[in-house]
C-alpha cells in the first residue's frame, strides 16, 4: 500500500525501473481532485510545468509531476520508449490515486489521451495541451535548448548522453497516430488546447469534430503554449476542473 | 550585503537580544551571508562540486548564465532548499507569482532574499 500523497516528501525518486522523479504541489487533504501533468519530449521536464502552470493550478488541486522516462531526473534506458512503457510509469506515479485529472503537452498529451482510454472509470478529466492529432507529426529534434537557455559548455560537460543514444526517436516514431478515433475514445470530459501559431493548430479541427467546440480552446502562443500562454492556460485549465464550470454548463453561463 | 556578521538583527518585534556568540539558533534568522552560503553549497551539491569548483558562488551569480543550470537542476535545488528550510520557505506561492522570464534572470541573491523574508516573518 502506498502513502498517502501528502505524507511523500515534495519531490521524491520512485523506486522501479526505470526510476522516476517525481514532485508534488499543493496538499492532498482539501478533498479537490488531483491533477498529474506530462510534459512534452525532449526538452520537456517536470519542470516545465513546474516553472509555468503548476504553482497556479496547485492553488485549486493537488499535483503531481514527474519527468517521464529518459527526461530530467527520471531514469533513461537505452530502449523501451513506447507509449504502453509510458502508460506503465504513470500506472506507477499514479497507484495511490483513486480518481484523477490528466494535463499532457505534446507527447505528454498522447500518453494522456491513451490513458483516459485505457482506464475510464480512474481519469475524470483530462486537458491536451498542442497535441499532434491526426498525422502531423512532431518535428523530433534530439537537442532541443531548455527554455531556460541553451546549453553552454559548462552544461554540456555534464549532461553529454542524452536521448540520441536511445531507442525513443525509433519508438516514437513506430507509434500509431494518435487521432479523431483516439479522442473519441476518451469517455470522461476533455478540453483541447492549441497554440494559434503551432504547427499542430489543423488539430484543433479534429477535435472540434471529435468533441464538439466547446471542448477545443485556442490560445495566442506556439507549440509551448505552456510558455506562451502560462496565465490563460492555467486559467483554463482550473476553470475546466471546477465542478461548477464543466463544459456542459458553459452555455447556461453565457 | 556586506554587513558585518555582529551585527544585530533589525528591530523585529519580540525578538530577542542579539549576542554575539549565538552561532546556531534554529528558530532564529540566519545570520547575513549564511543562506548565500547556503544556497551555494546545495547547487554544488545539485549540479556536482566538480562544476562549480571554479566558480566563486555569490549574490550575483546567475543560474542560467553563470551556472548553465537546466530548469530541472533548478527544480533539485529548490527541493534541496525546501527540505533544508522546511514549509516556512513557500517556493510553490513564490513561483506562481513569477514569471518566466524572472526565473531565467533568478540570482542566487534573489533567492537567498526570498528565503530570508520568509524565515523572518
């Protein structure tokens, strides 16, 4: 049996393989529904949620973050980057949730709209932040600069092995698409996201198609809508897990 | 800040009297330069000693420019300052009032200024 959330120290490596880092926000003991962020690949961490939306969202909820695996402080296995291995580590940072939310950028979106899928009755909301739908594919450039600057040399010497000496390029791109027929999938309430000057805007017509518009948002900002938007995103994102404002009652509210 | 390490603390009410030989009081306000110290002892201990053996950690020092840190290095050390701090030192409240751009500016200085506020209220 694991602890409760909020006797875990804040941030904490849990144990298995691989090891992943995880972090919490806010306290677990208001009775509001949890919310576990993904972000997105490669230059994504948990701290890019961290840094932007987090703190924010965490004024309303509990939340759960964690760098998934190969990225930040998670541990990088050479092979295994396959959406069902990401589907394992976030069974694992999420074994001591009865019910939860799930906010996913990118890649982070993918594994988020998979596990709404595959477990209906324990995801009660889920929010996809410029998620690549319907095959445009994510550009995978293996060195992406963190948004906190780029490498110099004193950070290349210590990080000198990075995903380019994985099998997650490969695995990704060996991945179904996720697409309209995932989204519609999905049975708990979704709210999908989009960066106006993204290259993955043309998903914002699937899944207005897949879910109606008023499950689909667009916000001034690029594919790091998280970045660009931080304020409106996390508005956004409390706004769509209050009880009070679901989708379904947005139209009564004017 | 180049106080002299004598000096007493300001006039916080109830506080007691300053002595000169109190060195460890753990409920009191640290002491000018010992969060600096501090905060520059736990990046070494985040980001590896061997990195910053060549850097002279101080007030001024950048976390991205100077240290090259990755916003995830930055999260480690916030964890480590929080464990070392305990729940009087807010970081989540402190980070949801920033903006990006005041974290790729962030100083050791500043941080070791917000930890000082919240220990000494």
């Amino acid at each position: 049996m694991s602890p409760p959330a909020d006797t875990v120290p804040p941030g904490a490596a849990l144990d298995g393989t691989p090891s992943l880092h995880v972090r919490r926000m806010g306290r677990a003991d208001g009775g509001a529904l949890p919310v576990v962020m993904l972000h997105g690949a490669v230059s994504g961490s948990l701290a890019s949620w961290w840094m932007t939306c987090a703190p924010r969202v965490a004024r309303a909820h509990p939340v759960v973050l964690y760098d998934l695996r190969g990225h930040g402080l998670s541990e990088r296995p050479a092979t295994g980057y396959r959406l069902r291995d990401h589907l394992d580590d976030l069974a694992r940072v999420t074994a001591h949730l009865d019910a939860f939310a799930l906010v996913g950028h990118s890649l982070g979106g993918w594994i988020s709209v998979e596990a709404a899928r595959a477990w209906p009755d324990r995801v009660a909301a889920l929010v996809g932040v410029d998620v690549p739908l319907g095959g445009i594919r994510p550009e995978l450039s293996l060195d992406e600069p963190d948004p906190v600057g780029a490498p110099g040399a004193r950070r290349r010497r210590r990080h000198p092995i990075r995903l380019s000496h994985t099998s997650f390029r490969a695995d990704l791109e060996a991945e179904t698409q996720v697409d309209a027929r995932s989204l519609a999938g999905v049975r708990c309430p979704t709210l999908m996201t989009f960066g106006r000057h993204s290259p993955f805007l043309a998903g914002a017509e699937i899944a207005t198609a897949a879910l109606g518009a008023p499950a689909v948002r667009v916000f001034d900002g690029g594919h790091a809508l998280h970045l660009d938007a931080t304020d409106q995103l996390s508005a956004a994102i409390v706004e769509f897990l209050s009880p009070t404002t679901a989708p379904t009652d947005e139209a009564s509210r004017g | 800040m180049t106080q002299p390490h004598t000096s007493p603390p300001s006039s916080r009410p109830g506080a007691p009297p300053a002595t000169t030989a109190d060195a460890a009081d753990p409920s009191g306000e640290p002491r000018p330069g010992e969060v600096v110290a501090t905060v520059a002892q736990l990046v070494g201990e985040v980001i590896g000693e061997e990195y910053v053996a060549d850097l002279d950690i101080g007030p001024d020092t950048s976390f991205s420019d100077d240290l090259e840190m990755e916003s995830i290095e930055f999260v480690a050390l916030a964890e480590a300052l929080q464990l070392r701090f305990g729940e009087r030192v807010d970081f989540v409240a402190w980070l949801a009032e920033l903006e990006l751009d005041d974290l790729i500016d962030m100083t050791v200085g500043r941080v070791a200024a917000f930890i000082e506020d919240c220990l000494s209220r």
